[in-house]
C-alpha cells in the first residue's frame, strides 16, 4: 500500500476574501499622520526633562528647515487622544515654531510595552540625568515584572523576577543588574537630595545609602548640608545609614558627622564651644567661621605690616 502524505490545507481568512492585495501591503506599512499637537499628551509620569537649552534650539533650526525627519511615536487613547511615547523634545520644538500638528507614527501598544518603549528611545539621548535614569529604569522594571506574572508553582519569587528583570535592562543599557538596582534606589531620595545627585555634589554610592533614612530624617540632613555647605561621604553616609536604623539619628550627629574633616580636605581650624561661639553671628553657618575669623583678622594684620618700617626706624 502506498504512503499517503498528509497535506495541511489553509482557508482563505476574512481579510484575504474581502480586501484586496493592495488594502493589504498598505496595512502592513507604518502608519503615518499629521496629528494637531493639542490633541496629544505626554507620556504619564514621563522621567526624562525637556529643557529649552542650546539643544533645543538646535533642535527647533533644524525642524525649521529641514521639518520632523523621524516621525514621533504615540498610540491611540480610550477617550480618542493620544499619548506620546516617543518625541517629547520634537513635540517641543514643534510647539516653539508654532506648528499645529506633528507627524506620528500611531502603533498598537498596551501600556505596559508603552512604557518599555518609550524607556528604550530616550536611552538613546546623549546626556542623561542620574535621576532621569532612577525613574526610567523603575518604570520599566515594573513594567516587565507586571508582564512576566505568573500564578502556576513553577513561578519564580518576587525576588527572583527583579533580579531577572534587573539583569535584562542592565545588558541593555550596558549596566549591571546591581547598578540597575541602585540607580532605582535614587527615587527613594527627596527631591532636594536627588538634586544634588544630578548636580554631581552628591555621588552614587552616598547617595544610595541616604535613600534607606526616612524621608523626613533626610529632610533634616539636607537643610544641614545646605546650611553648612557640605556633603557626607560614602562611609559617613554608611554612618548616617546606621544610626538612622538603630533610631538614634539625631540633627545633632547629623551635623556632627558630615562636618568631620574627610581625609581629601585640606586642614581646617574648628573652633567648638561657648567660649568660640559667642563671637560669631547666629546665623553664620559653621563652614563659614574659617572665613569670619581671617576677615576679621585682617585690618590687625595690615596694621601690623604698616608699622613694621617705623618700629625698625625707631630702632
């Protein structure tokens, strides 16, 4: 008996009975449109800035003259606007220009691949805040474990997810998972503190210890290190840290610790006690009593040099 040979028969669907060849290459094409900008709204909680600094004006030159190039990105609202996820900067210029509408590409996304998206493009941007990267990198860790939940007993543990997911958006980014995970630790700082990260007065691994003290305690610290102009150290953070949990962190060993003399500085006269505070104003802060005294000092000391020559004469 000969072998019969199955053959896998394939109906036509809907789409291929009732649209043409070329309703259906037209359907897999981008779809472009020339969208009115009042009808679009930014990403929610949008984690990168957009600054009307020198490259913005560049920016806005070259739309100018040359129009959008790389069409902005948005998907389709349940109230029938739309929502931005990539070209916040485009839009921008756009609206500095004065333009009405701004080309889009309109794609198919739940929120969720929204959000890794648009994480994704803006990582593509030259100059990136520490803390645009906290939030960008938070939004998206919890918008992959939100994907990859699973109810069956196989599943992973919470923590083993977030790792998992943390080692994910590190290889794309060029990070470690672990660097990942402190640069998401920088969103548990206030925004005074998270600041001064961004200003570069505050580096990443003192900042990721301030960000385990409550958040009223660190509003004291930063009101301290405003006050006093300094900024504590890794170990003086891991201090901080400590004494935060042990619940003896107080403003007083605040301002103990972070005015200590870190071993990069140079050496420094500090004058402590009733008897040295009485001379200086109130409100003068300590890291200024150097320079108040070596003001003070100097008409005594330029009277000095005056009258140096005639006691010599005198002589």
């Amino acid at each position: 008996m000969a072998n019969e040979k199955s053959v896998e028969m394939r109906l036509p669907s809907l789409d291929d009975l009732f649209s043409s060849q070329e309703e259906r290459d037209d359907a897999k094409l981008k779809r472009i449109y020339e969208i009115p900008i009042k009808e679009i709204d930014p990403f929610p909680e949008h984690p990168f800035k957009v600054r009307d600094d020198e490259d913005m004006q560049n920016l806005v030159e070259s739309i100018r003259t040359q129009g959008v190039i790389t069409p902005c990105m948005v998907r389709k609202k349940d109230d029938g606007r739309y929502e931005l996820i990539s070209g916040h900067r485009r839009k921008r210029a756009c609206e500095l220009i004065g333009m009405d509408t701004l080309r889009c590409e309109v794609v198919d996304l739940s929120k969720d691949e929204a959000t890794i998206l648009m994480t994704e493009s803006n990582f593509q941007r030259t100059t990136i805040l520490p803390s645009e990267k906290a939030f960008a990198y938070k939004m998206r860790l919890e918008a992959m474990n939100r994907q990859g939940k699973r109810t069956d007993l196989t599943s992973a543990t919470p923590l083993q997810k977030s790792q998992t997911s943390r080692d994910v958006i590190g290889r794309g980014a060029g990070e470690s998972g672990e660097t990942v995970r402190k640069y998401i630790r920088l969103t548990e700082l206030i925004p005074e503190l998270l600041d001064m990260v961004d200003e570069g007065k505050i580096a990443l691994r003192p900042a990721v210890e301030l960000s385990y003290i409550p958040r009223l305690q660190q509003g004291q610290l930063w009101e301290i290190m405003d006050l006093e102009e300094c900024t504590p150290s890794h170990a003086q953070a891991i201090r901080l840290r400590r004494l935060s949990e042990e619940g003896v962190l107080t403003p007083e060993a605040m301002e103990k610790i972070v005015m200590e003399v870190k071993p990069n500085q140079k050496e420094r006269i500090v004058l402590r006690g009733d008897r040295f505070s009485r001379l200086f104003p109130p409100d003068l802060p300590m890291s200024k009593r150097e320079d108040y005294i070596a003001a003070a000092n100097w008409p005594w000391v330029e009277g000095n040099r005056r009258s140096s020559p005639d006691r010599a004469k005198s002589r």
